[in-house]
C-alpha cells in the first residue's frame, strides 16, 4: 500500500514538472503583446472574481446604511394649517385696500409659504417629496379621467343591449370565410366527344366558399345530390375549353349559378358566394 502511495506520489511530481516545463516553454514561445493581453485579461479575471466575492458583504453593508439613515417625516397638516394660516394672514392685511388685491394675496400667499418651506429641506428630502407629490396628482387626474369615461358610457352614453342588432353594420366579406369553405374533388363535367383519341371525362376540384355556415354544412351533407346536380344540368363543353382563362371563368360562373339553383330548390337559406377551380384532370 505504501509503494503504491510512493508511485502516486512520484507520478504527481513528474506530471507537474512537465505541466511547469510546457508552461515555461509557451512563455518564451509567446509575443510579448500577447502576454501582456493575456495578464491584462487575468488580471480583469481576477478583479472580477474578488468583486463577487464580496458583492454580498457590500449590498448587506449598503442595506444597513440605508436602514440607518433618518425617514422623511412630514406633517402635512401642520403645513396645510400654517399656509392656509398664512393666506388668512395675508387677506386681513390687504382687506382694506382693493377687493382684487386682497384676493390675491390670499390666494398666492399659502404658495410662496409652501415653496418657501420646500426650500428649507434638504436637496435629497425635497426631491422625494417633489416625486411622491406629482405621482400622487397624476394618480389622481387619471382616477378622474377613468370615472368620468365610465359615467358618461353607463348613464349618458347610448348603450345597446349586447344581443341588439346595431343599424348600419355590415360584416367584412372575410367574416370567418375558412368556416365557410368547403372543398370537393373530382367533380365531373360533362364534355363533348370529338373523336376517339380526344378527352371523354373532365374532373375538377372545386372550392365553394357560402354566405354562412349553415349553408356550408348542408351542401357537405348534400354532397352526392350536388354532384347529380350538377351532372344533370351543366351543360357539355369542349375539354379544352376550360384549361384557358375565359374557359375558367365561364365554368366557374356557371358552376356558381347551378349551386344557387340547387339551394334554392330545397328552400336553403344561403348562397354561394365564390367558386374556385382548384385543379383539373382531362383523361
């Protein structure tokens, strides 16, 4: 056990030698430049590893001066009292000259003794209460301002029950259109037949966008009689004619006008709005 300590002990030694070796190696090896960024960085390193350290000791030291230090204690009403004192003071002395004059000076006397008596505090006191004061008057305007708001909705303002309809409003077309839309695929259109190697079948996927959801939900219900529908009444086109933009059109159009058509037979009350070809396959 002991030899084994001894080996420990000695693999230890060397590995610090070499490790001061490398070390002293890569100094002479390094620019002077370079190592005296690398002490600076240390050195920053170090300063800011002791400031931590002590970072706690300080704030408990800044905490305890500040509990220390003497509040600021106001009598208000003792101030109030002698500046209203002293507009009174001012009134009696002037009353018998001018009724203007005597106004004046009562009303600017408690004033000047407020900001005479402001003066005398200290700069740290007086900027305190400067603060809390104008908070303190702000809070109050913005109290004001909310209650007259809230009077003026609840007893002079023409509030309408919530389930009222308001005259004149007219929802956005985009008014929850994805709940509107309803999607369906390989709709077939019937086509003329030319020759033998033309197209015999049309197919389009098609997207209905109705006037409400109820509408929409119904013709999702309805989809196999819409598709009868619409194979018994569209009229024949050239399979060609739909893959141009006019083609497009007119297909839509009337895709648009059967739908209706379809709706209104079965009392629906809703419309079809817009119809998109979302793709078409010839075969």
């Amino acid at each position: 056990m002991e030899l084994l300590n001894k080996l420990e002990d000695l693999i230890n030694r060397l590995l610090f030698w070499l490790a001061s070796k490398v070390t002293n190696l890569l100094t002479r090896l390094t620019p002077p430049p370079v190592r005296n960024f690398f002490a600076r960085v240390m050195g920053y390193c170090k300063q800011a590893v002791l400031f931590l350290k002590n970072l706690p000791q300080w704030l408990k030291a800044k905490l305890a001066e500040f509990k220390s230090r003497p509040k600021l204690k106001i009598d208000y009403k003792g101030v109030l009292a002698q500046a209203i004192d002293a507009g009174q003071k001012a009134f009696k002395k002037s009353k018998d000259q001018t009724p203007f004059k005597a106004i004046f000076s009562a009303l600017g006397a408690p004033f000047v003794f407020l900001f005479i008596w402001a003066q005398s505090l200290k700069p740290q006191h007086f900027m305190l209460l400067f603060f809390f004061t104008t908070a303190s008057l702000l809070s109050i305007f913005g109290i004001a301002l909310n209650t007259k708001t809230i009077l003026k909705k609840e007893f002079f303002g023409a509030r309408h029950p919530a389930s009222a309809p308001i005259e004149g409003y007219n929802r956005p077309d985009y008014y929850k259109k994805e709940t509107r839309e309803v999607s369906f695929s390989s709709v077939k259109v019937p086509v003329y037949i030319q020759g033998i190697n033309e197209l015999r079948a049309l197919m389009v996927d098609i997207s209905i966008i109705t006037s409400n959801r109820s509408t929409r939900a119904w013709i999702e219900r309805k989809e196999f009689s819409m598709r009868d529908h619409l194979v018994l009444t569209l009229e024949p086109v050239i399979p060609t004619f739909p893959l141009t933009d006019e083609g497009r059109t007119m297909l839509t159009e009337k895709i648009k006008d059967e739908l209706n058509i379809f709706l209104r037979q079965h009392g629906v009350d809703g419309d079809v709005q817009e119809v998109r070809l979302v793709h078409i396959l010839g075969h």
